[in-house]
C-alpha cells in the first residue's frame, strides 16, 4: 500500500516537473552573420553618420553616432569595435561653424519671458579639438563619418584644406576621402551619403542653387560605390529623406502672428491696398516675394515653410514678419519646396537602381522619416518629428538623436538582414537617450 | 513657439491586475484541497473553505469548523523582445495569499442552517519587472492586493439539497509605477507612481443537489466586483522644467473583477475514490476599458481610456483524491482555461495565455478534530504578442509554482 502511495505521488510530481522543466530563456535564436564578410566593415557619410547633433561633434555625439551604434551592435558577431576618430572626452565639442553645441536650457526672450530653448553649451567651439592628427598608420579609421561632407567631395584633395573634420582624422594633407576608404579595403560598407546636398539648399531658403543635377549625383555616386565593391565588398546604402520634413522646416507656424484688435486693424489700413487682410489671433507672417507685386512682400502660405534660422527676437519685438517682411533665406517658398523634393526623389530613384545594380541592401530613410512624421510608438515611448518632444531629432532641429539614431541603426540593421540573410539582433533604442531636459 | 506643448502625452494605460495566477484574476487558491484536485470542488463538501466554493454546499457540514491556510506564490515572467532579442526577467516577491474560513453549524431547531464566514485574498501578488528593462515606460511594478470578506448563511432544505449566499464586501490597494520617458539633465528618466485604496462590494452564491449517495452537482455565482478607486494619489518624479505638466494630484480608476458563473459535479465510485469536474464561465467581457481621470490634466498628463476588450471565457478543472485509509488522502488534478486577453492587447503585468496547469495534495488527520493539508500547484505558460498600444512585441514566459498548506480545526 505505502508503494502504491509513494507510486502515486511520484507520478504526480513528475507531471509537475514536466509542466515547468522547459528553460524559458532557451529559445531565443543566436545572431548570425549570414552571407556577410565582417573582416573590414566601414561606415561612410556625413555628419549623420559621424556622430553630429546638437549642431555640434563632441566624444560623447561620436559614441551614439548612427556608425557607431551599428558598429557595436555587430560586436555580437564577434566584430571587433569600430576605430572612431574621436574628439577628445574633455572637449565640449564644435559645430561646422565654430560654434558650442546646444543643449536645452532656459532663454529669456527680448520681451524678458523666461522659456526653455536651445542653448550653446558655451560662447565658441572648442577649435583647438580639431587641429591636431589624429590618423595613425597601425590603427586606420573604420568611421568615415565626416561633419559637412558632400557627395562631389570624395575625390578632393583639397578637402583638408576647407574640412577640419576630414583633416584631423587623414592620412595626409593631399588625401581625398576615396584613397582613404580604397585603402582600407572593406569587406563591408555602411553608406548615407547625400544629406549635405540636399541640406546646404534647404538650410539656405533656397538662396544656395547647389543642388546637383541628376548625372551629377548618378555619377558620383556610381563611382563611389564601382571603387568601394571593386574587389567584392557587400555594402548597405541608404536613400535621402525629404528633409523638409526635419523639425527645422517645420517647428515655426506659417501662421504664427498673433495679433489683437488694434494691430490687425493696423496692418489693415498697410496693407488692404495689397490685397491682404488681417484678423484678431493667428495670421500668415508677411515674407519677401519678388514677383508678388511692386513691394515684392505677400503673405506666406500654409504649404510654405519657416526656417528655424529665423531670428525670433526680431519676430516678437521688430516686427519681423510684420513691417519688414521675412527675408528669403529664412523661407522655403512652394516653389523651392517642389523644386527640392522633386530632386530628393529623383536621387532616391538613382540610389535605388544603383543599389540594385550592385547587389546592396537599401534602406528606405524616406519612408523611415515618414513614419517618424506621422509619429508612432516605440516600446512604450511615443516618437515624432516633433521639435523637442518627439524624442528623436537633436536640438538643432535636422540632426538625430541618440535615440534617433538607434531608431535608424534598426533599419539599417534590417534591410542588412533582409539582404544578405544575417540574424543581427536590432539595437534597443530606449537604451540611448533622447532629449535631456533642466 | 518653442512652448514645449505637447510634451509626450502619458498614458498612464495600465492597473489592469496581477491576473497572473488564475485564469484572469480568478486565483483559486482559496482551499487546499480544491487545489490538489486542480483547484475544482463545487460540487463537493471538503472543509470550511467551501464557504467560498460553494455556498450551497456548506450546507452540507456536519461539524463546525475552521480552517487557516496560505499559498505562497513563485512567479516569474521572462520576457524576449523580439527585436533585440534581448531577455528580460521579473524580480517578483514572493506572493503570500491567505485564507481564513469559519462555519458554524447549528444545532438542534436550527439544524438544517449553517454560519459562516471566509476572509480570502484573490489578489496579493506583486509584478516587479528588472531594472531598465524594455518595457520600463509601460511598467516597472504593480502590487495589487484585496481581501474579501463574506459572511455567509447556508440552509439545507432537504437531504439531498443545500442552498447559500454570502455578501462579500472588498477592500482592495493598488500601487502601480513606470518610468517615464523624459530625462533630467543627468539622463534620469521620470518616474510615476499611482497608489490608492479600493472598495468594492459583491455576493456569491450556491446550490449543491446531491442527486445519490455517490453523484453530486452543484453551481454557483460569484459577482461581478467592481473595484473603485476614488482617493488614488498620483506622484510624478520628472525634470523641474516639466514638473508643472505632470502635477502631483488625486485621480480615480475602477477596476471590474468579473462574474464568474460555475458548475460542478462529484462522484464517489467508492469510499476511497473521489473525482470532481468544474467548469466556470468568467464574464471578462466586464473589462473593456480601463480609464484613469486625473484631477487635473494638462498637455502631458490628459485622463486615458485604454481598451481591454477582454472576451468572456470558460475554463475547466477536475481532479481525484484517493484515501488508502483513514488517516490520509491523496489528490492529483488539472485544468485548462482560455485566455480572456485578446491578441494586441497583452501587457506586462498581464502577461496571460490559454493555460494548462497541474496540481497534486494530500491531507494528514492527526485525530476527530485536528488535520493538515498540503498542495502544489505548477503552470508555465508561453504568449507571444504585439500590444497594440505600447507596441511592445515579443514572447512573455511565465512559470508559477505555488505550494500550500492548511490547518483545520472541527468540533
């Protein structure tokens, strides 16, 4: 009897154990690299790449840079870290154009309200961070992630000379970025170019007519990537996003003059003759246009974009917009605005036949940027292209964040895997920061 | 126009309940020997804890009695994000439910009545998610704790049929926390906790028909409870230039504990054998919203509705006990429920999947007056999800084992 009892429960703790004896941390499947060869894995760009936010480079900009984000996330695979040509950790950084870079901080305004804003973390740039070089022959950079650096300048053997970025980390002062990337030899590349072309005319108003033309880009662009998979290197390329999306273009309203009884009367009494009315509360702000009439002012449009550039003190206090009409340089008119994303989408249409070409993998930025636009929500955490609060641009409004830039690492990461069959695990992004407030 | 409006909307979405250990919140852990037969016995007489089980059935009592007992609880939830494929792992306490059930049987005139009152803990658990997990800004802890008081009369109309019905009055406090995704100039993040007490009020009620000597059947109908919070407190750690948009401040809630509708049957083919068969309804249709109302909003702290749509499910125990003499009964059993947490709307703290679970006891009787019982419960269940609303999606594993032990006393 006692051996029947002893039986019984036996049997009963086995099916217990058997409910539980599955180890739940056991099915998670281990990364694997695939169809890639990670021997020599470079990351080419601009400043998107290398690290630039906040306008401005700093060690700690570098160390969540998108290149090396997805660097680090290789090392899973047994990759080695990426040699990053970093700033030095004491230095507060620079900005393209000598510049600190911004954090958040509390800005009193000409009317002396108090507010928070984008700050400059001191009166200049750190110059002194770039001047010295940095390029060691034994240890070759593998982040070619180069603050301003524009497509035609590969092949620049001036460069040095105009991009301090670019002149700190090269192997000579004649050295062209191309010679530096072929001499590396990668295996792999991590390629978003283009950026800088499309930002130097929209960060202009359009006053800057650089934009290549469509040969131009196709040919740079092709000979960039013959050089990099001339001996069998697989790569990922990414397409440009309609930049006029970045909170930059879009923070100040086209609308934003506010106006009581007695001001919008008036601006009637200017400006009706013109053939512009005002009312009490929100109204266009008035901007240059040569061909409106012979004043050249009208009012902005609700399709047309204000500049983040635009100098907000003359705004609120020297009637900026209002009497003295916004100057074109602060100012992407619809025309500009067409004119701009007609030529995004044709480059994004050479960048596609390209990558296709030569066998790389593509990640669509442009859709990535829509989907930012519309907003959507990340493991808890709601993001947008909100300036600020949507938790991915950096402060200067163009640049992405840590987070953002981990955001962009996953599809990278993705169209990788989508292409050359890896199981590279995507990055946590709640892990990088986003906005850091007083 | 730099006016930072806007800045992030707070859902605060959650409370949805520590349901981990029952079908939803249905924690059968209210009699130790109902658990050993996979937590079933609405049909059956077994202890003072039937008060719970079946009111009807406590007719059936032929002694008075009381009965203490505790099923501490061991859980852990591992979840995999399927995107970084990284694991992360509740740090739950361990969960101490209790039960205390008294039953008076009358005497004399009054013989066919019986008296009683259970004091039971349905919640009593806490998820506490690891440090800085992926989740952090949907959870990182909720305790959720009540304890339900009945009083309960039971009469017995004929031989073969008892009715019941208790009045159960709740009392309940919650205390969730998340982070929230904003950062101090240090990379902190916000931090938000919600505390509050709740009151609920309910009944439950039975009936037991013992159709022979050998077959049983009886059902019972347990409320809807629905929990009100109305003095929560909300407590907001965030930046001091966002402190304005997240005021610290009362809010209220409501949390609906479902109907449950069972019926049961016994069999005894022998004096040594006895089996059992529940089957329970669960009304979580009840749990369609959870909104929270904040005394006072602003552009980042605005009142939330949150959709459950939780669908109403059945589940079905069963079990045996066997007695190979007169001092000691064994018991085995398991059950099955349906999960009521629809596809898209999976949450950490409800991390909850059809369930398969299995169950053994037994129980010592030192003499007429004195005895001790003991059970093991044990479930692991898998739930790969996408949630709609936090978008968190990935693989939440649980394993529960709880083991109890109860002490009786009858005269």
């Amino acid at each position: 009897m006692v051996m029947k009892i002893l039986r019984y429960i036996g049997c009963c703790c086995i099916c217990a154990l058997a409910l539980i004896a599955c180890n739940p941390k056991s099915e998670v499947p281990n990364p694997s690299k695939g169809e890639l060869d990670l021997t020599t894995v470079l990351y080419i760009g601009d400043g998107q790449m290398g690290g630039y936010m906040n306008d401005g480079l700093t060690k700690e900009n570098q160390v969540n840079s998108l290149a090396n984000i997805l660097a680090t996330q290789l090392t899973c695979l047994g990759v080695q870290p990426a040699n990053v040509p970093f700033l030095d950790a004491s230095s507060i950084g620079i900005s393209v154009n000598g510049l600190a870079p911004f954090h958040l901080g509390y800005k009193t305004d000409c009317k002396g309200v108090s507010g928070l804003s984008p700050v400059r973390d001191a009166s200049t740039g750190d110059i002194s961070c770039l001047t010295q070089n940095i390029f060691q022959s034994a240890h070759p950079f593998d982040v070619f992630g180069i603050p301003g650096l524009k497509l035609n300048q590969f092949t620049n053997t001036n460069l040095s000379a105009t991009n301090a970025f670019f002149q700190r980390m090269s192997s000579s002062s004649s050295a062209c970025v191309m010679n530096e990337l072929m001499s590396r030899n990668a295996s792999f590349f991590q390629l978003y170019i283009g950026l800088e072309d499309v930002l130097d005319y929209a960060k202009s108003g359009g006053t800057h007519a650089t934009l290549p033309s469509e040969l131009e880009f196709q040919q740079y662009y092709e000979q960039l990537l013959f050089n990099l998979t001339f001996h069998g290197a697989k790569g990922v390329v990414a397409t440009l996003p309609d930049v006029s999306q970045m909170p930059y273009f879009t923070t100040i309203p086209w609308n934003g003059l506010s106006l009581d009884a007695a001001n919008s009367g008036t601006l009637n009494s200017i400006y009706n003759p013109l053939g512009f009315y005002f009312q009490e509360g929100s109204n266009p702000f008035m901007m240059v246009d040569s061909s409106a009439n012979v004043f050249a002012v009208r009012q902005i449009h609700d399709d047309e974009l204000l500049l983040l550039s635009l100098p907000l003190d003359s705004v609120k206090c020297n009637q900026m917009g209002v009497l003295f009409p916004i100057r074109d340089e602060f100012v992407l008119d619809s025309e500009e605005l067409n004119f701009l994303r007609n030529k995004i989408d044709a480059y994004n249409a050479i960048i596609r036949d390209l990558a296709q070409q030569y066998h790389l993998a593509l990640v669509n930025t442009d859709q990535f940027i829509n989907k930012l636009s519309d907003g959507f929500v990340y493991n808890g955490v709601s993001m947008s292209a909100k300036f600020v609060s949507g938790g991915a641009y950096s402060l200067d409004g163009i640049y992405l964040n840590p987070r953002g830039n981990a955001l962009f690492a996953n599809e990278f990461i993705k169209a990788i895997n989508l292409k050359y069959h890896s199981t590279i695990p995507q990055v946590n992004a709640l892990k990088y920061d986003g906005i850091r407030f007083p | 126009m730099k006016s930072l409006t806007n800045i992030l909307t707070l859902s605060l979405t959650i409370l949805c309940a520590v349901y981990a250990y029952g079908q939803g919140f249905q924690v059968n852990f209210q009699g130790q020997k109902q658990q050993g037969m996979g937590c079933a016995g609405t049909a059956l007489y077994t202890d003072a804890s039937t008060l719970f089980f079946n009111p009807g059935a406590a007719a059936f009592a032929n002694k008075s009695e009381i009965n203490l007992a505790t099923t501490p609880i061991f859980a852990t939830v591992h979840y995999t994000d399927s995107a970084t494929q990284q694991t992360f792992t509740t740090q739950n306490p361990v969960g101490t439910p209790f039960s205390a059930y008294g039953l008076y049987r009358f005497k004399n005139k009054l013989e066919p009545l019986s008296a009683g009152l259970a004091i039971y803990t349905p919640f009593g658990s806490t998820v506490q998610w690891e440090p800085n997990w992926i989740g952090r800004f949907a959870l990182t802890r909720l305790s959720l704790k009540a304890i339900f008081i009945q009083p309960t009369f039971s009469y017995r109309i004929s031989e073969r049929f008892g009715i019941g019905g208790g009045f159960v009055l709740s009392h309940g406090s919650v205390n969730l926390q998340k982070d929230i995704p904003v950062q101090d100039s240090l990379g902190n993040y916000g931090h938000a906790e919600l505390a509050g007490k709740a009151l609920g009020f309910g009944y439950n009620l039975g009936v037991l028909y013992q159709v022979n000597h050998r077959f049983s059947i009886g059902a019972t109908y347990r409320s809807k409870v629905s929990m009100a919070v109305s003095d929560g407190q909300a407590s907001f750690s965030v930046p001091s230039s966002l402190a304005s948009n997240f005021p610290n401040g009362p809010f209220s809630a409501a949390l609906p504990l479902p109907s449950v509708l069972t019926v049961g049957m016994s069999f005894e083919p022998s004096d040594k054998w006895k089996f059992v068969l529940d089957i329970n309804h669960v009304d979580w249709k009840a749990y369609d919203t959870l909104a929270f109302d904040y005394a006072q909003n602003t552009s980042s702290l605005s009142d939330t509705k949150s959709a459950r749509n939780y669908k109403s499910i059945f589940a079905f125990r069963g079990g045996a006990s066997y007695s190979p003499n007169s001092k000691l009964v064994i018991r085995c059993g398991g059950g099955f429920g349906f999960t009521p947490v629809q596809s898209g709307f999976v949450t950490p703290e409800t991390p909850d999947a059809n369930r398969l679970y299995g169950t053994f006891g037994m129980s010592y009787l030192f003499n007429a007056h004195f005895s001790l019982d003991a059970s093991f419960y044990a479930t692991k269940l898998t739930r790969t999800d996408k949630n709609m609303e936090s978008q968190l999606n990935g693989t939440f594993r649980t394993i529960a084992l709880a083991p109890g032990i109860s002490l009786n006393y009858k005269w």
